[in-house]
C-alpha cells in the first residue's frame, strides 16, 4: 500500500462529525471544541504517515472507532476544569496547596440552593427593600464571639488592610519588631500596612517587646496598637511579648484603639484535645482587643474569608469605608460562612462536622482503627510491595501552630517492582490524583486527612498500579 491510498483512506472532518459516537459527544461539548480536537487527530495520523517507512505502510490501517476513542478521551480532557479534586493522604490537615479547609458535607445542599437559585443576597424579604450582603452573617458570629459588630470580606490581609485603613490612615500604629510577620505569597504585615496608609512604627526587639516599649513610642500621631498574633512561626527561649491586656490598659490610659490579627481563628480551645493552646476569638475579645481580625478557613473550617469582629464604632466605619466594596465576598462565601457558623452554635456538633476540627480532634484509637480498615482493603488487593501499618505525625498546616506534631498512623507502603519515587508519581497524576508523602524511602499514606469514602478509591488505584 502506499502513502497516497493511506492519505486517501483518511476520514474527513465531517465524516467523523457523523459518527454516533461522536454525535453524542456533539450534545455535551461545544461544537467548535469538537472540530478543532477531530482536525487535530486527523493532522495527527496524516504525520504518523508521512513518517512511516516502506515495510511500515504495508501494515498501517487507520481504525475509525480508535480515532474516536482518541477524540473522547481529548475532548473530556480539554473540557475538564483546571481546578479538580485530589485525593490529602499527606497528613497536612490545613493544606495551602489543596485548598486548605475542606467544607462540611452538611453545607453542600445549601451551597447548590444558592448557587443555582436568585437569592436575598441585597434584598431585605421584610421590609421589600434594599437589604445589605452583611447582615447574613452578622447575628450568627456575633451570638458565637460575643462581639458588639461584625464585617466580612475577602481573607484575613484584606481584613487587616480594611481595619488599618479606616482606624489609622495617616497615623502611626505601633506593632512589636517580633509580630512583623510574613504569610504565604510574600505577603507581609508591613507591606500591608503600607497599603493601608498608616505608619508603621517598629518597637522592641525579635525576641523581648514589653509594654514599656509600646508606650514609649506613644506619640500625638498614634492611631492604633496592633498585637500580631505569629500563627505561622515560634520564637523560643529568651522571649517576651506583652499580653492583650496590657495593650488594653495602655489603649485607655491614652484613650488608643487595640488591634489583634489572628491570623487563623478558632472558636474552640483545642487544649482540651490535647493541641497546644491558640488563643480562641473569644478569648481575644475578653483580653480587651477593640477590634480583632481572622481568617474564615483554615482551622475554623469554613471558605476563605477575612472576619472581623469588635467595637461597633470602629465597624460600623469599616462598613462606610471605600475599601469595603473591592474587598467584598460573594453569595457563595456568604452562604458557606454562615452554614459553617451555624455548625458551631453547639461544640460537639461543629467537631464532628466541619471536617478540619473532626481531624485535628480524633483520639489515636479511631485513628487506629482507620489505618486497620485502609490497610485490610490494601491486603485483600494483593499489591506487589511489602505494605505496613506505622507510627506517623500529621501537622496542622496552613500557616497554623508551625511546632505541632500530632500523632497519627500510616501506611507505608515499598512497591517490588517500581521505584518510591515513581509509585508516588503515578499515584498523584492518576484520574484520581492521590497526594501523599515519600518518608524513609517508603510511600506513606496518612490516614487522619483521608475521607472515609476515598480508601476504596485509594486501594484501586493502588492495585491498578501495583497490582
């Protein structure tokens, strides 16, 4: 056969268009999208041609239902969104890279609600008149914190830039040289603050800040006193930093508002499930701050949002504020926050739904007895690699109590006949896209940040590729 027959045997675009495999695919994909993939695998078998050799072209065939197989699976990749699911079998419970904190199943039929739905986003159903994107939230995290007024926008450096340019534009705000912190993305507290219009004025040292400095650099220009609370890193050893409430007896003998970032906020004293103490929004508020920033996700477990909550005089300027439009959240946000905040109206309901709090909270027994289910299901595939239940350490993560090392238990798994490293590759650019560790040249998957639903999944994945 030669090379013109085999060009000549080549489908056309519109007779691959006719095939009713690809007619059903004409129904769910765009059109444009279709022709331009069945062009494209068209181009591509006319270069397979033109690249064969003599002895090759005598057994080439061109196999419509193959190019079709090729069409489906290209277009289903294309059309695919960017942003999908993974499987966290890392052990890093707030997770930056993965989205930090999943959501609550509990929240997802509302979510839909909104979403697909017209809703009382600005519209007050009472009055039949213009309503506010706030007020939503405002009741519920004001009857948890306790806090006089509430405002929500986008994450917790917008909250801090919003507080900082409605309470100190063109003033000084003192802040402690050892709170001068950086988050992820090289963001950083002064930079922030420079945004915002205030000034920073840096006092103490990295490791001893008293209030003594505070108040010495206490001049006619200081709008605001700012205690950053440094989530993301420790400073050990030779260390002092003034408590809250110094800053507040200091705030009123000069009559100066106190500010506290959280960064990452929490409503429950996680001390009692033996994680070190961080201070609970609540407890910032008692201590004396005015007004006290955090962040909607991370270890509260909710979407990404910047809360803050506080004086009602200082908010309800926050709230007239210029800013505030640009940094505002969506019908969605909204949604999710308030569906989560009302997981919290009862302790032991919001640990054993919002899923983050549920996994920095499970005793080692039912982390045990994950890890003997996992490990069963691995077993019964019969996988070629040495496969054993170990002693591991989750963390926290997402910039989140950075010393804490939480007990856990792993699979580690030593594939026969495949390296760690390849076993770990496979696993993540799978359909399913397992993300795990590589620890002690070991594969290891931790199951404190597995979903129940998702071990049947892992175990097939597993056997598909070491089966």
């Amino acid at each position: 056969m030669d090379r013109r027959r085999l060009f000549a045997n080549l489908p056309s675009v519109d007779k691959m268009l006719s095939h009713p495999r690809v007619i059903e695919l004409e129904g769910q994909y765009p059109r444009t999208l279709l022709v331009d993939i069945i062009r494209a695998e068209i181009d591509g078998c006319r270069s397979k041609i033109l690249s064969l050799t003599e002895d090759e072209m005598e057994s080439f065939s061109i196999e419509v239902d193959e190019l079709v197989q090729n069409i489906k699976n290209e277009i289903e990749r294309e059309y695919a969104l960017n942003l999908t699911r993974v499987i966290n079998a890392s052990g890093v419970v707030v997770h930056t890279n993965l989205g930090r904190s999943p959501l609550s199943e509990e929240i997802k039929e509302d979510m839909w609600e909104i979403a697909s739905r017209y809703s009382n986003l600005e519209y007050d159903i009472q009055s039949g008149g213009r309503g506010s994107r706030y007020s939503h939230l405002e009741d519920i995290i004001r009857k948890i914190t306790g806090a006089e007024d509430v405002l929500v926008v986008n994450n917790n450096a917008a909250a801090v830039m919003l507080v900082l340019s409605t309470m100190a534009k063109g003033k000084e705000v003192i802040t402690s040289r050892g709170e001068l912190v950086e988050i992820g993305g090289s963001f950083r507290i002064p930079r922030v603050m420079e945004e915002s219009g205030a000034k920073l004025v840096e006092v103490g040292t990295t490791n001893k800040t008293y209030a003594a400095d505070y108040e010495d650099a206490i001049t006619e220009d200081t709008g605001a006193l700012l205690k950053v609370h440094t989530s993301n890193y420790r400073v050990v050893g030779f260390t002092d930093t003034p408590g809250l409430r110094e800053l507040k007896d200091l705030g009123e003998k000069y009559d100066i508002p106190v500010i506290e970032d959280l960064g990452s906020g929490l409503f429950v004293d996680l001390s009692k499930y033996g994680i070190t103490y961080e201070p609970t929004v609540m407890d910032s508020l008692k201590n004396g701050a005015d007004v006290v920033t955090f962040s909607g996700d991370k270890i509260l477990g909710g979407p990404q949002a910047g809360i803050i909550v506080g004086k009602k005089e200082y908010i309800q300027k926050m709230k007239k504020n210029q800013l505030t439009r640009a940094l505002r959240v969506d019908k969605l946000i909204i949604c999710a926050l308030e569906a989560t905040m009302r997981l919290y109206l009862e302790e032991d309901m919001a640990l054993k739904k919002v899923p983050t709090l549920r996994m920095l909270t499970y005793k080692i027994e039912e982390i045990e007895e994950k890890a003997n289910r996992l490990y069963s299901l691995i077993e019964k595939a019969h996988i070629s690699a040495d496969v054993k239940i170990e002693t591991g350490y989750s963390q926290v993560g997402g910039g989140s109590l950075p010393l804490e090392r939480i007990e856990s238990r792993v699979i580690s798994i030593v594939p026969e006949n495949m390296s760690v490293s390849k076993l770990e590759e496979e696993m993540r650019l799978s359909q399913d896209h397992v993300i795990a560790r590589i620890y002690d040249e070991k594969y290891v998957l931790d199951v404190r940040t597995l979903f129940d639903e998702e071990f049947e999944i892992v175990c097939d994945r597993l056997k598909k590729i070491l089966g």
